[in-house]
C-alpha cells in the first residue's frame, strides 16, 4: 500500500469509487506533468451529503465537511487516474465554488475544510494556490464544488 493510501488509512478515510460522468466531459485530463481535475462535489454513494447555500440552508461547519468530502472524491479521481497517490508531487491550485446566500463572505472558511485536509493527507506538498469564489447557485444545489490543478511524476 502506498504512503498516501497508509495515511488515508490513519484517518479513517476510504476512497470511493469513480463513476461514470453521466454528462460530456472527463473527470480527470493530464498534460505532461500537470493533472487537471474537473469539479467534484460533496456526494457519498451517489448522494449529496449536503445540499443548499451557506449562511442560508447551512453552517460553515457543514460546509467544511462538504469541502472535506470533495477532496476525498478528488483524491479518488486522482488514485483511479494515476493508479497510485504516491505519483503527487504537489497541489498547486485548487478553484473552489461556494453556493452561498446573498451576504455571505465567508468562503474562505468554508474552503479551508478542503485545503487543511490536503495539507493533513501530503504535509507540505498539499498546500497549494487558491481561490474562493461564492456563487448564486451550483448544480443540484451542491454547497461546494471544487477543482484541482496537480503535478505528478512518471
């Protein structure tokens, strides 16, 4: 097992499994060393583990656990494109979209459920570029969506 996957292991976390996209696009897209990520949600066997707007339907703690959870399916976008987590060399940019009432501004705080969660699971390489961006609406009224720009070696 790999060292990525051992540390998943000591936090309790499982990879799921990497489903067919049901719309026209790919879940994952490498060029040379950089893997591009397509967003992810918050889903947990098919299902949204949240739904709605923050600072409306939910708290920033629950959009942090939804932040956390699309790293999780990342990382299994990541582990089924790659084979192996211990390829990463590095996150280097992560885009993060919040669904947030008007008059929210706290999408840092919600996002950063996803960036310590990196930094948890590869130490120093998962700390990474970033932006948070609060948005009107996402689709099927996901809390967070989220995309990864990442190195990998050979």
């Amino acid at each position: 097992m790999s060292i990525i996957e051992n540390r998943l292991k000591e936090l309790g976390v499982g990879l799921p499994a990497v489903g067919k996209p049901k719309f026209s696009y790919i879940p994952a897209s490498q060029t040379g060393s950089l893997l591009y990520l397509s967003g992810q949600d918050c889903r947990i066997d098919g299902v949204l583990m949240h739904e709605g707007k923050l600072g409306a339907e939910l708290t920033i703690e629950q959009g942090q656990a939804a932040a956390r959870q699309v790293i999780i399916n990342c990382l299994a976008v990541m582990k089924h494109h790659l084979g192996d987590l211990d390829r990463v060399v590095k996150i280097v940019k992560m885009l993060a979209f919040v669904n947030s009432a008007p008059g929210f501004a706290d999408q840092p705080y919600v996002v950063n459920g996803a960036s310590d969660f990196l930094i948890e699971v590869f130490g120093e390489q998962g700390r990474h570029a970033r932006s948070a961006i609060g948005t009107s609406d996402l689709p099927f009224h996901t809390p967070v969506e989220i995309e990864l720009i990442v190195e990998v070696r050979d």
